[in-house]
C-alpha cells in the first residue's frame, strides 16, 4: 500500500511504494532529501464504532434517509394522456350522436374513468418535495381512494341544489349558484385530496381543482349542461 508523504520544505505532496518506509530520498520536486515515514509511524483513522439500533436491512436508524428524487415515468404520463383523451374522444362522441349528448349511465361512468388518471397526476406534479412521495401500490391505493371520495362529492350537486331550490334537476339552477356549489364541492375535495397525500390544505384544493375542471370540459365535450337549463315546465 502506497505512502502519503509531505516534503517539509516545499510542501510537496506525493505517494512512495511501502518498500521505501523508513528510507531517506530526494523530494521529486525540490530535490532536498527527505525522511520516508516508517509503517508504524502511520496513522491509521478508524471509524467511531456504531452502536445504533438497526433495521432488517442493517442500516442504522438514526442516520438520516436520502430522499429520493421520483419524476414522471413515461409510462406512466403515456397511460395518462391516452386514458384522457380515450376518455373525451368517448365523450365527443355522444355529442355528435343521435342523442346529442350523453346519457346518464355515460356521465357517471365519465366521472369514474377520469378520476384516477387526473388524481395521479395531479399529485405527481403537486406533492411535497420535502417528503418522501408515494410510490407502487400504496401510491395506486391512494389514488383509488381519493377518485372515489372525489366522485361521491357530486352528490352534492346532485342533490343539496335541487333540495334548497326545489328543483326538478341539478341542471336547471343558475350558473351563479352553480358556480357557489362547485366551490363547496372544491373546498370538500381539497379535504380528500389533502387527508390521502398529506398535502396541505391549499395544495390539496387545488389537485382536487384539477379533476372538477377536467370534469367540466368533460360535460362540455359530450354536450352534457351542468346549469342554466329552463326550469321544467309543471
């Protein structure tokens, strides 16, 4: 093993062979003869000894954890785009049919199938940097379960309208109480969205904000109203 050894007058420093300790030689860059340490003259460091619990895999856990950098996959942004634009090309399609806009059975299916994809990337662009991200399976359980919450507060819509304003259906209030209900299901979401990624409250309004609005292009693409339909004549 190669021995580090500083000239003491140019300050010059280099390896020699460990078949040199202890011998007396010239400096290679100033010439003046120099004493080759000896190999019991070394100084060895040796690390502090670690006696901290351990995990399974025999890392102590007390050291800090490396957080991970996690970037959109491109499989994973491919299955989103194309479930997205699937998903509105479907929808285009009732527009352009004899119906002239989708059924109901196709509007609750449409707030089923965008859920996921849109909630995935919504955290994927939104979650904290300073924690470490879901990943795997937990990551696809808490998209499942915040795309189900999101989807029940359409119940909201379907329902709390019709009931303060006596209406025949969601669609017939006014744009502006429409415009009130959507907040009240946002600020709900914003709830979900935050509880299942541990996102803060505002971060969370805003990823739930990104599925209402995908859901309203959605509606307008298949030509379903969501208000300002003439109230249903008695």
């Amino acid at each position: 093993m190669p021995i580090q050894v500083t000239c003491r007058n140019c300050l010059k420093r280099f390896q020699v062979s460990d078949k040199f300790a202890g011998k007396t030689g010239p400096c290679p860059s100033c010439k003046k003869p120099i004493q080759i340490p000896d190999k019991n003259e070394e100084v060895v460091i040796h690390a502090p000894p670690d006696d901290s619990p351990k995990d399974k895999s025999g890392q102590s856990v007390l050291k800090p954890i490396m957080r991970k950098e996690t970037d959109v996959t491109r499989r994973g942004l491919i299955i989103t785009v194309a479930a997205v634009l699937l998903t509105f090309i479907v929808a285009a399609a009732f527009r352009f049919s004899a119906e002239g806009s989708a059924p109901f059975w196709a509007q609750l299916l449409g707030l089923f199938l965008l859920a996921p994809p849109l909630v995935w990337a919504g955290y994927t662009f939104l979650y904290d940097q300073e924690r470490e991200p879901y990943v795997g399976p937990e990551l696809r359980n808490r998209v499942l379960i915040c795309s189900g919450l999101l989807v029940l507060t359409w119940i909201v819509y379907a329902f709390v309208p019709a009931y303060l304003l006596d209406l025949e259906h969601a669609n017939e209030m006014s744009y502006t109480f429409f415009g009130i209900t959507l907040c009240g299901m946002i600020a709900l979401g914003g709830l979900a969205s935050a509880g299942c990624f541990e996102l803060d409250y505002f971060i969370g309004v805003i990823h739930a904000g990104v599925y209402f609005v995908g859901i309203w292009l959605l509606s307008a693409a298949s030509n379903v109203a969501l208000a300002g339909v003439p109230l249903t004549q008695p």
